[in-house]
C-alpha cells in the first residue's frame, strides 16, 4: 500500500482536527507522508465554482488514501458544494462500505451509566454508495402548493450483497442487519433475500434482524447486544450519529469511507465543520485522531493504533480533553495531551 496521505482539511473545524491527527501520525515517526490539499474549502469555491479540481483528483489517485476533516460551510449550500467533494470521492474511489466504531472512551462521558450498559463497543456498517442519498429522483411543479417531490432509493443485488459480506468479515462475535422491510417493500425483500444468503454463506457467525425503529430503541436500552449492525445508507447515517452520542459524542467519533476489494479508503471524523464552534479552538479531535488509527490499522501499524487508542482513553480519563466531553483543554491542547501519553509509552 501506498505510503502517501492526501490530506483535505476543508472547512470550519475541521482543519483544527486534521492538523492534530496529521501531527500525531508524524509524531509516531512511520514510514507516512501527507500530500495536504488545503485549498479544497469553501473559499476556493466561492472564488471559482469548483469545488474540487480534476488535477485535486489526481493527486488522491497518486495517493495511498485520504485523510478528511469536514467540509461545509454556511456561506454555501451543502447539497451542491459538500456532495461535490465527499460524495464524489465516495463515487469516484466505489468506497462502498462505511465503517463506524463506536467504543466507550469513559464511563463519565456516556449517558449510559448503569454500570451493566456500559461496555459498547460496536460498529455500524452503513451501505455508502446506494439508497436514499444518489438524487435519484424529481420534482414536479416545483415552488407551487401543487409540489411533488420525489427521492428514489436505489438497492441493487451487488450493493446489498457486498455491503452484507464486508460486515460479517468484520463480526467479532455477531452481526445484526437492520431494514425496515415491514414497511419499504421492493427494496426490503431485496435485503432480506440477500441477508438469507449472506447468513448462509456464515453459519459461524450469530445473526438477527431489526427493523430500524426497534434497532434505535434497543441500541439505547442495552447497547452491549450489539457487535456489527449493517444497514443501509441513510438508516446507517442516522443510527451511527445515536451510537456515537452513546460512546461519547459526535466529536470523538470516527470513520472510514472503504472499498474492500482496492484498499483504497479515506478515514474521517464523523462530525461536520461545526460552524457554531469553528475558530474557537475548542474542537474536539478525537475523532479525528481515531480515525487516523483506523489508517494506522490499514497501514500494518496495528500496534500504533492501539497504542493511540490507549492514549486517548487515558487522556479523557484524567479529564484532559475539550469541553464537549467536561473538560476545559483547546484542540492543541487536547491534541498535545494525547501525543505526550502515546510517546510516553510507546
Ligand atoms: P456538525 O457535526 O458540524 O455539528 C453538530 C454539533 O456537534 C454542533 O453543535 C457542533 O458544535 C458539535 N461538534 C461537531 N464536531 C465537534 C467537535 N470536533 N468537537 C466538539 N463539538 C463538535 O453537524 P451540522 O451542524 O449538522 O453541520 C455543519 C456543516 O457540516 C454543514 O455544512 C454540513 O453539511 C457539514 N457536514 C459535513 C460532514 C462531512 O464533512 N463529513 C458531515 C456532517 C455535516
Ligand atoms: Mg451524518
């Protein structure tokens, strides 16, 4: 695997995380460069009208994989400019699985605190290239009372069926799928017709189904069942922000945008550019830096990762992080703490 990082900070906060996570990687002292595209924001958009450049493109092909902060921005609408820049990389690269851990970083940070309801440590494997997210799709008289708006969800055999594989790759112990086929009937026959496959391709592993409202109530009430729930795009974009609430927040949750079969994948915070935070100094970049061990992780650098994790745990621990999980560190700050801890063990 290629050893160079594309960087793309973007806008609001999300450089401030990215320059911790790119930071902490160097820290480490890997075989790991980064090729930093800070120019994709919404400055340069405005400007030009682009949002990202066939020579941008380019460079992320040349690249081993992509390192993203956030983009969006209130001076521009996100469904031109931000589909643009992720969901074009997503298409581009067919980063068809999205894979979103969520494990609790301290008991003090979740509002789970019945002590038996605390050990989550899960993923939410969401279908990234289908569903209710393409624009598939159409308006007709549009602007009048009369308005039908129409947004077509797009299942396929292959997408269903590759989704479903890559999360029982993943299963530790047992995987969950969750559709709502009660009520959304061509596409939900689809994924349980795949599902019925899939499971019988993995009689090793224990399996369930939910449809999608009950998933939400039992993630809540006892998130310890859970180990893989797959599900598609926009049910995944949804129960991945509940589950990263549960393990301690939006800010400290991570991602990764993966196509399995090239290897080819971009790693982000799930948050967005928080504009109501951003130029404060006070974003927290733990998602951002779990996410860079989720790179270590498919680099060969496991151990890092790990060592990287353990420094994160510990620094929220000893309350040394941001104010969204109770403390009162800057992003430097915070980003400093945890590198000190992982180079004090490592
Ligand atoms: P958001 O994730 O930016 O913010 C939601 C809330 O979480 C805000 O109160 C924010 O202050 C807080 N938050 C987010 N990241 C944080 C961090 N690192 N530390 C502490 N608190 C944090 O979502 P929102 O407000 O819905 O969207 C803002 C912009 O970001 C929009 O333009 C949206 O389109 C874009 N966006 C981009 C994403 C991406 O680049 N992958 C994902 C989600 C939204
Ligand atoms: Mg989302």
């Amino acid at each position: 695997m290629m050893n160079t990082i594309a960087v793309i900070p973007g806008d609001g906060v999300g450089p401030e995380v990215a320059r911790e996570a790119t930071e902490t990687v160097t820290a480490l002292g890997l075989d790991l460069t980064f090729d930093v595209l800070d120019h994709i924001n919404a400055d340069t958009y405005l400007e030009t009208g682009v949002a990202m450049s066939e020579d941008d493109l380019q460079r992320v092909r040349r690249a081993g994989g992509v390192l993203f902060g956030a983009v969006g921005d209130p001076r521009v609408s996100s469904t031109g400019y931000a589909r643009d820049i992720l969901l074009r990389l997503r298409f581009e690269f067919d980063l068809y699985v999205n894979h979103r851990p969520a494990a609790l970083l301290h008991d003090r940070v979740s509002p789970l605190r019945d002590p038996a309801r605390r050990a989550i440590d899960l993923v939410v494997v969401r279908e990234n290239t289908e569903g209710l997210y393409l624009g598939v799709g159409g308006v007709l008289r549009g602007g009048t009372k009369d308005e039908v708006a129409i947004d077509e969800e797009v299942n396929t055999y292959l997408g269903v069926s590759r989704i479903l594989d890559y999360a029982f790759s993943v299963a530790r112990r047992s995987v969950c799928m969750v559709d709502k086929s009660n009520a959304v009937r061509h596409g939900g026959q689809l994924w349980q017709r795949c599902w019925c496959e899939a499971v019988a391709r993995r009689p090793d592993v224990e399996t369930s189904h939910l449809y999608v409202d009950a998933a939400a109530m039992n993630l809540v009430a006892d998130p310890t069942r859970f180990d893989v729930v797959v599900t598609n795009n926009s049910y995944g974009d949804i129960l991945s922000d509940l589950t990263a609430q549960l393990a301690g927040g939006i800010g400290s949750a991570a991602s990764v945008n993966l196509n399995p079969e090239t290897g080819f994948a971009l790693f982000e915070p799930v948050h967005g550019s928080a504009p109501d935070i951003a130029g404060k100094g006070i974003a927290n970049p733990i998602g951002a830096l779990e996410s860079a061990a989720l790179l270590l992780d498919r680099h060969g650098h496991s151990g890092e990762a790990r060592a990287l994790r353990d420094a994160v745990r510990r620094t929220v621990a000893a309350g040394r992080c941001t104010p969204d999980l109770g403390g009162t560190l800057t992003t430097a700050q915070a980003g400093a703490a945890i590198r000190a801890e992982l180079l004090a063990t490592g």
